[in-house]
C-alpha cells in the first residue's frame, strides 16, 4: 500500500516554490473501469447499445412505469456526462497548481484502491455467511405456494447483497473522481471570479449526486425487472408482485456495509490527518492552514476526497437505497391487504420519485449560473449560500408539483378515489421536514447567527469555555429536528390513515405506507442535497491549493468564503441525512415485524420492553451507539497521535521547512493515516455487524428453553428501537456541534476578536479540532450505522426464530 500512497510526493521542494516537477503517477483506477477504458470505442458502443436493449425489453415485460424510470436515468446518465464534459473544459491554472492537484488525486486513488480492496474481501465473507444462513433457514407459505425454495431465495440474497455493495463501491469512486479533478479548476476559476468559481464546483458536484441517484434507482429497477421476468411473476402458481420487494432486501444490506466501511475508513483518514496537521501546524508553529510547508497538509486534502467525497457518495446512494426498498415493501404490503387489482403503482411509487427527483435537481444544478463576470479578484457581490439556497428552493418547488403528478398518476385506486391526495400531503410533510432540517442546521452552523457567533466570542476567554459553549450548543441542537421527526411521522401516519384505503375487516391501513411517502418526500430532493454536500469538499480541496500553490491574499479570500459556505452545507446534509435515516429506520422496522410475523406464522405487531430481556436488549441498542461512537472518535484520536509526532519529527530533524530551504515528506504522513485509518474501520464496523446477530441468537436459544418462542426477535426489535432513537439524538448532536466550532474558527478568522493567530483563534482551532471525529467521522458513521441495523435485522430475521 505504500507504493500506491508515496505517489503523492511534491518532488524537489525549492525556496518559495511557483512551480513543482512532475511527479510520479501509478494507475489506480478500479479494475472494472480499467476494462471498460481498455474495450475498443466502437465495441463498447454496440456492448451498451445491446445492455440497453436487454435492459428496455425486460422493463417492457415487467411495467411501463419501469420503461419510464430506465428512460428517466439513462437521460440523467447522458447529462452527467454534459457536467463532467463542462468541468474538465476548464483550465488547471499555472503548473504549480496542477502539480499539487496531481499529488492530492495520486493520494485519494491509491487509498480509495486499497480502502474498497479490504472491504470487497469482508463482503465476500459476508456473503457466505448469508448463503450458508439462507440455505438453512425456513421458508414462508408464500415461498412455498410460489415455488422459490430455500437455495434460490439464498442466491437471490446473495446476488442482491454483492450488486449492493458494488453498486456502491462505484457511487463512492464517482464522488472521489470528480472531486479530485474539479478542485484544481476551482482554484483557477477563483483567480477571476467567485462567481465561476461557485458554478464549477456545484458542477461538479452535481455530476457526482446524479449518478449516484441514478445508480441506486436503475440498480434496483434492473433487479426487480429481471426478478418479474425470472419468476414469470403474474401466472398461475407462481411469485405475487407485492412478495418481489422482500427479494430486494439484500440489496439495501450491500450498500449498508460498504457505506459504514467507507465512512469509517475515509473518515478515520480525513480527521486524522486535519487534527495533526492543525494542532503542530497552525498552534505550535503558527503557519497558516493548508501551508505548503505542513508535512500533513497533502494527507488534509487527501481525507477531503477519500472521507467527504467518497464516503458521503456511498453514505447517499445507501440512504436511498434503504428508502426505496423500504416503501416497496410496504406499498407491496398495504396492496394486498387492501386487495388493490394492481399494486405495481404502489410498489413502484419509490423508483418514479426519485426518477423525477434527478430531473428536478439537474434544473436546480443548471439554475446556478455564472452570472456577469466579476471585475478582479474582489469579493462576490452575491453570497454564495443565498445563490445555492435559490437553487434548493427551485428544486423544492418542482419537487411538490411532481410529487403531486406521481401520487395522482399511480396512487389512485377507485376503493379509495382521495386516497392518492391524502398521499400526496404526506410526500408534502416530507418535503417541508426536508427543507426545515436544512434551515435548522444551518442555523445552529452558519456563522452569519447567533450560535455560531456566541460560540465564537466565548473562545476570548479561553480553550475550556470554547469546549462548554460548544458541547451545549450540540445538545441544544437536538431539541428542534426532534419535535420535527415527531410531528412529520404522526402527521404522515395519519395522513395516510385517513386515506381511506381498509383492508378486508375495514380496519384503515394506509398510515405506514403514509410515513413511507413522506421519507419519499424528504428525499424528493436528494441529488441536489449531495450536489451541496459535494460542493464543501470540492472547495475546501480548492483552498489547499491556493494556499499551497501561494496565491495572492485575495484569491485565497474567495476560497475562504467558498470553503465556509461548504462547511455548512456539510453540515446540513449531515442533518437532512439524519432526518431521513430516522424515517427509514422506522419503515425498515416495521418490515422487519411484518417478516418476523411472515416466518412465526403468527402476528408480531408489539414489543413490550416491561418483559426484563427485551428492556436489556433496548439498553444493549443504546450501549452500541455510545460504544461505536466511542471507538470510532478514538481510532481518530489515536492516528492523529501518530501525526503529530511525525510532523513534529519532521520540523526537528528539518529546520529549512520554516524558511522554505527544505521539502516536507508529505508521502510519510499519508503512509501513516492510509494504513492506521484501514486498520481502525475494522473494529467498530465489526461491532455493528456481529451485535444483532449474536443478541438474537443468544435470546433465541434463552426463549427456546424459558418456552419464549419469539424471545429473540422481540429483543432484537427491542436493541434495534433504542438504537434507533439513541443513535439520532448522538449524531444530531455530534455532526451539529462539529460543525459549529469548525464555523466559529472560520468567522475569527474574517478579522474578528483578533483574527487569525489571536489567542482567540487558537481556542476556536482547539475547539475545531474537537469536532473534527464529531462532525466527519463518528456523526456520518452513525447514520449509516441506524439504517444498518435496521437492514440486517431484516435479512437475518430467520436466525432470531
């Protein structure tokens, strides 16, 4: 791994270097892309010619509606390739920049290619696992009636967990591709206006959020086509439509385990790096941030790619994942207990949202123009914030007016003519969640409010009141998304509960599929939510270079603007995320009792957590969350050990560094966090693989003996509850007070209460160096880690019975 990492060497450091020698370039391009770049052009033409063509007739067989969600993607595919065509037009700037910009992606693609090696070697272990559990486990009397027994379920599972994991593993690489290409064209671009500046990056950043939306619509839609088509689903004897969703689950897992594993691994990395290079670089020796000569500053840039880029690109495509597949499930459910003649409209629901969510957001992306061009370098006339706000809220609009066309379209049903209206409030409740996370975060982030601004003035009287101003804000934070996830799921619940739609006892039945149409909602917008959260990388990534590559004070200006303006859109995602991760998880645990029920042949419809093991099994959900957030702040605090030392080693044994007469070895650092951050992912991530399973065996095997039949999968709902409910306040508190105190730093660092290198900034810098793990490495995992549960929960019901 050390060959691959090393690459990321500056070369021949000279005295205040404008330009750096050509560096040394290894190929670290994943194998399945190697390939396909390797296929003639026009081969590879009539390959996708024929793949689309497969593709279409087996959507044809399956459902119109599948003919328009393929249609839909692959023109969203078409106008990413637009993006990415647009963004690398530009120029890299002069050669200095270029070169840093060559070390930085030399250094994310030889991690990003060790990082998914480890992690596709524990899936496939996994998957075994999976085969071995599934070709044991019982079968349902659907299963049965249908004739899909044990080993076909188990490789159906199986296929569906590695195309999960695959599909994203490739989200996380497109979302590092762009990265690493754009930010150099940033940095340019701010050499003559911020305003072309701000477009490149949301670019290409919305190139990176359409394909990983894409990718998770078009991977499901292939899979439960060809499962209509494999199972002949729709004649005598064979497999019901609304049973095809519950197939899909292993898909939702794949994307779940390389999700935690890269948010893990890459966020491990990224912090890592950022606190050891800010506590020796900008406290002890007082040099800027991103100096050139900061022997940690190239393994910084490189964290932004692997942990904010990467990462958050398989973090997305997971969430969708989870959702769609959830709502499936229960549009599928709902379906036949209401006896619907045709549920498709209901099952498919999920894939035409976010179909048209690619077509919304990609207006939203192409409402941010460049605008007339700026004179100079000088300071935008426009905030950056209001011009991506404007565009967020384009898209909201069009969000509610195609929202309102899906549930018309397929949610009416003439058992219940108002039914698709009452849907559509509840898509609306989702949306406007949505939109009140996103203002919530931003209030308590934004140094433009209050929060942030009292947080910054209390670093004026030290380290510890910066510490207290800011673990309170945190904890205040919790209380507004709350009362809003509360009142959108009783809302949405009832919504849907009063659509009319009863099942054969006349008992309403609509309220869960409700809930599932307002998560719907929510991510009704979700590639222009990532356009933004890839923006804060990108630009943050252009800052480095600038002040590497020693541009002049006001270039460096409008990176600094840019790069505050991304970390509170960081931080917003983070919190939209969340918000949508609470609605999954929900959905995702009534699937999960709706199975155990399936299984048990008989109902499961409460948990009673006044039984002593399932209150112990809510107390061990709540001990995973605190545990996991525990290792995985440590794992970052123990690499920035080694950081540290490093670099102050490197400042000893090189004097010259400070006077620009000897070159930094950026590659050690980078060595150092590659492989610390590839060895710390494993134990917090194994944690939260091995937990539920090992609980709802080991009260399995406790009920069986106590005559408790359901023991297990009651404490495994009971664990999954507490975790749930644990696990959002934690990274609520985690990602919003990480951001704060990143954001109260950049506002001194505007020239208030003294500006940079004032006592005052040196408080704010050891307050951001708190946050760092909080707000890019446990926070993003935690997320990951509810919605996870909640899935392989789903998948190992069987082992629980």
């Amino acid at each position: 791994m050390d060959d691959d990492i090393e690459s990321a060497s500056l070369g021949v450091y000279q005295d205040r270097p404008r330009t750096f020698p050509d560096m040394r370039s290894k190929v670290n391009t994943p194998l399945i892309f190697r390939i396909l770049m390797g296929i003639n052009i026009r081969v590879l033409l009539v390959l996708l010619l024929f793949a689309f063509g497969l593709i279409f007739y087996v959507g044809a067989r399956t459902s119109p509606i599948i003919v328009f969600v393929f249609s839909v993607c692959i023109v969203s595919f078409c106008f990413s390739i637009y993006l990415t065509k647009w963004v690398l037009s530009k120029d890299e700037g002069p050669p200095e920049m270029a070169q840093i910009s060559e070390a930085i992606r030399d250094g994310a693609e030889g991690f990003f290619r060790t990082q998914y090696s480890t992690i596709s070697k524990m899936a496939m272990l996994l998957a075994v696992v999976i085969l071995c559990i599934y070709l044991f486990r019982s079968t349902t009397p659907q299963q049965e009636s249908s004739g899909i027994g044990r080993s076909t379920t188990a490789y159906i599972t199986v296929a569906a967990f590695l195309l999960g994991a695959l599909c994203s593993g490739i989200a996380g690489y497109v979302g590092m591709w762009v990265s690493v290409r754009a930010n150099v064209r940033v940095s340019s671009a701010a050499r003559r206006s911020a305003r072309e500046a701000l477009q490149i990056a949301v670019r290409a950043g919305g190139f990176s959020a359409i394909v990983v939306v894409g990718m998770a619509v078009i991977g499901i839609a292939i899979l439960y086509a060809s499962f209509h088509v494999w199972l002949d689903v729709g004649s005598p004897g064979s497999t019901k439509v609304t049973d095809l969703p519950l197939l899909l689950v292993g898909y939702g897992f794949g994307a779940s385990f390389v999700a935690l594993f890269a948010q893990l691994g890459g966020g491990i990395f990224t912090k890592a790096a950022d606190v050891g290079a800010d506590l020796v670089g900008k406290v002890e020796q007082g040099i800027p941030e991103d100096d050139p000569r900061n022997p940690a500053v190239i393994a910084d840039l490189v964290g932004d790619n692997v942990g904010d880029c990467a990462a958050r690109g398989a973090d997305l495509f997971e969430s969708i994942a989870a959702e769609i597949i959830s709502a499936m499930i229960l549009g599928g459910t709902m379906a036949q207990r209401c006896k619907i003649e045709d549920p498709s409209g209901f099952i498919l629901f999920p894939l035409v949202v976010h179909s048209f969510d690619l077509v919304i957001s990609s207006i939203g992306i192409l409402s941010i123009r460049r605008g007339t061009r700026e004179s100079g370098v000088k300071s935008p006339v426009e905030d950056p914030m209001t011009i991506l706000q404007r565009g967020y809220s384009v898209t909201i609009v069009l969000a509610v007016i195609t929202f309102g066309v899906s549930t018309r379209w397929l949610l009416h049903t003439e058992q219940a003519p108002s039914a698709w209206f009452n849907f559509a409030l509840c898509g609306l409740v989702g949306i406007i969640t949505a939109y009140i996370f996103v203002w919530i975060t931003k209030y308590y982030t934004d140094y433009k409010h209050e929060p942030v601004r009292s947080l910054a003035l209390s670093s004026s009287t030290g380290h510890g009141t910066n510490i207290i101003a800011g673990v309170s804000l945190g904890l205040e934070s919790t209380a507004l998304p709350v009362l809003v996830i509360s009142v959108s799921i009783v809302s949405a619940f009832w919504l849907g509960r009063t659509s009319g739609l009863v099942d054969e006892d006349g008992n309403p039945t609509g309220g869960l599929f409700g809930t599932a149409v307002a998560t719907m909602g929510m991510l009704s917008t979700a590639a222009y939510v990532l356009t933004m959260d890839m923006f804060g990388p990108i630009a943050d990534n252009a800052g480095g270079i600038v002040e590497m590559s020693q541009q002049p004070e006001s270039v460096r200006e409008i990176t600094d603007l840019l790069d505050a303006v991304g970390n509170t859109t960081k931080a917003t995602t983070k919190g939209f995320a969340i918000g949508s991760a609470a609605l999954a998880s929900f959905l995702l645990f009534s699937a999960y009792m709706d199975e155990v029920a399936t299984f048990a042949h008989e109902p499961f419809k409460q948990v009673d957590i006044a039984i002593p093991e399932v209150f112990v099994g809510g107390l061990l959900g709540s001990m995973l969350i605190y545990l996991f957030s525990a290792w995985a702040c440590s794992a970052v605090g123990r690499t920035a050990q080694e950081v540290v030392k490093e670099v102050r080693k490197q400042f000893l044994e090189r004097p010259g560094i400070m006077d620009y007469t000897e070159k930094p070895e950026y590659g050690r650092c980078v060595a150092i966090v590659a492989s610390a951050s590839l060895r710390e992912m494993i134990k917090p991530g194994a944690l939260a693989i091995i937990s539920p399973m090992a609980v709802g065996f080991l009260f399995r095997i406790l009920g069986h003996y106590t005559g408790q039949p359901l023991l297990g999968a009651k404490v495994v709902a009971a664990m999954l509850m507490f975790a749930t409910v644990s696990g959002i306040l934690m990274a609520l508190f985690l990602n919003t007070a990480g951001g704060a105190w990143d954001n109260a730093k950049k506002y001194i660092e505007t020239g208030v209460l003294g500006g940079k290198g004032s006592d005052s900034h040196k408080a704010a810098v050891t307050g951001d160096t708190v946050g760092d793990p909080f707000k890019d490495t446990a926070g993003p995992s935690l997320h990951v880690l509810i919605k996870m549960l909640a899935t392989i929960t789903l998948v190992m019901a069987p082992i629980f019975l």
